[in-house]
C-alpha cells in the first residue's frame, strides 16, 4: 500500500518535527491535539525550526509557507485520521492511554490505516493487543530532533504482517530517512542501548568517579558524543527517562535497569529538565556552570 496521507497524533516536540518531515516531503498531513493551544504551539515550533533550516540555506524562505500548508490542525480526531492511510501516534509514554487512543483511532480511520507508534520503550505487541487490527500496528521510533536525525527504527509486533512493514519502510525512504527493521522487545534495540549507558553515567556520577561536566566533556571529546549524557538527560526530561528505566526493569528484571537513586531525588524534587514548570535539570541542581 503506498501512503499519501498521514496523521500526527501529538503536537510536542516529536510530533511537530515528525509533521514538519512529513510536510516538507510533500506529504498532507493532519495533526491532533486535545487543545488549540497546543496545536497553536505546535505550529510555532514548526515554524522557528524552518527559520532555521532557512538560515542554514537548506531550504528558501518560500519553501516555509508552502510545508505549513500542507499542515492541517484540528482537536477532532474523527476529523484528523479520516482518509488516512498512516496515523503515527507521539502521545504520552503511557500503556493504556496509547491502548485506548489507537481503539479510537479505529473507529474513524479507514481500514487500511497502518497505525504506527512512535514509542521509545513499550513493546508493539502490547499495543497491538487492544486493537482489531494487530497486523496494521507498527512501532516508528523516530530519534530527536526528527527534522535533523536521519535513522527510524521500524519495530515488527508479533502479528505485525509483511505489508505493513514494507509500507512503513517505503514511506521512511521517501522521508528521506534510514529506516532499520527490528525485532519487538522492551525499549527494542536503540533504547535498550543507550539507556544502558546512560544510566551508567549516572551511576558513575552517583558514586563519585567523575563529575557531572567532566562526564559531559568527555563523551563529547573521546567517543564524539554531540552533547554529553546529562546534557541529553535533560533535553529529554529526567521523569521520561525514569518512566523508561523502571518500564524496562520491570519487562527484563534487570539490574542494570534500576533507576539510580539521585535521578529519583532529583524528579521527586520537580528537576525534570527542559521542560515547562520544571526547575531544571543535573547542572541546575547542582549549580554547575554549563557550557563546553
């Protein structure tokens, strides 16, 4: 089945960027939020990351206008996912809500929509088990920013068929992205990966071997990391990544899945990271100086 039009569900980060690279590769595409103020956010979103891409001459500033109209916004959902033939849903990390959305979802989609999920942990199998449709549902696990990483993870489910495999990897090419198949599993392969070592750094934080700059310094400087574990840890919020930990701890019993304690203290303690009403992150708690 090729694929013309498209749903974002989620207007955060995610679901802004995933639109703005659906969009600009001339797809339409609807985007759903439960209020117009998020949408209305959304769109700001996407507008100052296409000043920037104009900026940086990869597209004219005509381009600009021409991918936002192709970006429809609406709090219906009947009205968002009718007609389309993906729905890749970027909604909270949350098992039953992302059950519950993609049954709703089925009631006003056609029945050839191929429901993708953009989740970073929680097994296709799972979500695909509240729907009549396992066989359309797909994991699309999009790296941040999308407008700028390259790779998908496309993440088969047990009942996930053939067809809508080869779909979901046509449409990541057209994207212009790299799109890698993956086997389901908790947190598949790239959040399984990186967790690993990201928990590990603060572990070795935790337990006095180096600080939290030096951390940061040296993973940018010795492995080419673009930004150091604690800097990433904040740009994707310290209660996501303890969701995360404690979903894959709790799927495999392994130790090394533990949330470490400081990163507990620190979320119990309203430091999330870079997020609204958040009162920082690692180096704001710590009073550190960032900075390379």
């Amino acid at each position: 089945m090729e694929i013309k039009k498209v749903c974002v569900l989620g207007t955060g980060l995610m679901g802004g960027g995933i639109a703005q690279v659906c969009s600009t590769a001339g797809f339409n595409v609807s985007i759903r939020d439960l209020e117009a103020k998020y949408i209305d956010a959304g769109f700001d979103s996407i507008r100052k990351s296409l000043s920037r891409f104009v900026k940086a001459q990869k597209i004219k500033q005509e381009d600009v206008e021409l991918i936002l109209s192709r970006i429809k916004g609406t709090t219906d959902l009947k009205e968002a996912v009718g007609g389309c033939d993906i729905v890749i849903e970027c909604i909270p990390e949350d098992l039953e809500l992302k059950r519950r959305v993609l049954r709703q979802v089925e009631d006003f989609s056609p029945k050839h929509t191929i429901l993708a999920s953009n989740t970073s942990a929680i097994m296709i199998t799972d979500i695909a088990s509240a729907t009549g449709r396992p066989e359309n549902v797909i994991g699309m696990h999009w790296s941040n920013p999308a407008p700028l990483m390259k790779s998908i993870e496309v993440v088969k489910g047990a009942l996930t068929s053939d067809g809508t495999c080869k779909s979901v990897m046509e449409f990541s090419f057209k994207l212009g992205k790299e799109p890698f198949l993956v086997n389901d599993g908790p947190g598949f392969f790239t959040t399984r990966y990186i967790n690993t070592y990201l928990a590990e750094a603060i572990r070795l934080f935790e337990s006095g071997v180096a600080g939290i700059k030096e951390i940061d310094q040296l993973s940018r400087l010795m492995y080419g990391w673009p930004m150091g574990p604690m800097e990433l840890l904040d740009m994707v919020g310290l209660d996501t990544f303890v969701h995360t930990l404690s979903y894959l701890y709790a799927e495999t019993g392994e130790l090394k899945f533990m949330p470490p304690l400081i990163l507990k203290k620190l979320v119990k303690s309203g430091y999330i990271g870079n997020k609204p009403a958040s009162k920082g992150g690692f180096y704001d708690y710590f009073k550190i100086e960032k900075g390379k």
